[in-house]
C-alpha cells in the first residue's frame, strides 16, 4: 500500500523548534558530537550557533535504579526542574506564548 503523494507531501513538513531536551549523555554526545557530563550542564538552557536551545537532562531510567526512597524523590524533584527549565526556554524563545 503507498500513501497518495498529496497526502504524502500534507504529512512530511519541516518542523522548527526552540528548544530540545536532551535525555541523558547518549542524547547529547549525539547532539553536540563529544562527550558531556550531564551533572555540569544540566538544566541550564545553551543556545546553538542555529538559534535553537539545548538543555541536558538525566534519563528518565535513571531514576528507576536508585534505591533510596528520600534520593530517587530528590533525583525525580531534578529532573522536573530541568524540564521547566527547557519549558521557560522555549516560552521565552516563543515571546512568552505556552
């Protein structure tokens, strides 16, 4: 079965961002191209030479391996504040619009 190429061509459009979550070193060694110590640079908004943002976060998977209650609870508390930190890039980036 193919996909008429009206449809096709509605489906496939370019898509600009602002702002992009990197999860964890594999995600940003693939969008910086070197290594990255996600500890130093977590949560802090970067801009790229292409105006677009990058923020590194920890994965999400992460979390699930810690076995202390009160640290796993304080590793998740982080990791929320990374996203709101990517989420106050990109608004800030879109005029203030969520």
């Amino acid at each position: 079965m193919s996909i008429p190429e009206p449809l096709a061509a509605q489906c496939i459009v370019p898509v600009w961002v602002s702002t992009i979550v990197a999860l964890g070193a594999t995600a940003a060694r693939s969008l910086t191209g070197r290594a990255v110590i996600i500890g130093k640079v977590r949560g802090k908004p970067l801009p790229t030479a292409d105006g677009t943002t990058l923020v590194f976060t920890v994965h999400p998977s992460a979390q699930l391996r810690i076995e202390d209650d009160d640290e796993r609870h304080a590793a998740y508390r982080g990791f929320v504040a990374d996203l709101k930190a990517a989420a106050a890039a990109g608004h800030a980036r879109a005029g203030g619009k969520p």
